[in-house]
C-alpha cells in the first residue's frame, strides 16, 4: 500500500535517475513508477518490504532461478 505520495514517480524520472528512485525505495520501503498516468512497475527494498520476507540465500535463488528460466536455451548451449 502506498503511503506517501513522495513514493510515486513517472517513467521518465526512473529512467533518468534510477539511483535516486533506488534511494527513494530505501527510504520508503517501495516507489510506484508510473506510465502512462498509470501505476506500472513497483520498485522495492527487499530488506524493508514486509511482504517479501526473504533471507538472503532466498533472494539468490529467486534471482538464479530467473536468470536460468530467462536464458535456459542459452546454458543449454553452453552445457553441450
């Protein structure tokens, strides 16, 4: 849930200062980006964020797990 409006943000202003927005996130617990007057993409600090409680081999594997899933034919290739 979104609990101050500082934690929302255009596009345009995340693709410009995505060190700020990760900044932001960590100071708010998240940061709503926006497109299209839409929200659209939540950026979050999985360290502050209740509802992703992850240890940190946990949030490895997560992201392993997707980078395989994402370029499986590619391992693949490597593996022959």
């Amino acid at each position: 849930m979104i609990n101050s409006s500082r934690a929302i943000v255009s596009i345009t202003e995340a693709n410009q200062d995505f060190a700020g927005i990760a900044r932001m996130a960590e100071a708010e617990g998240h940061v709503v980006v926006f497109r299209d007057n839409r929200p659209r993409f939540l950026v979050i600090d999985l360290d502050r964020e209740p509802q992703i409680d992850m240890t940190e081999d946990e949030k490895l594997d997560f992201v392993a797990a997707r980078i395989l899933r994402e370029h499986r034919a590619a391992f693949e290739e490597l593996a022959k």
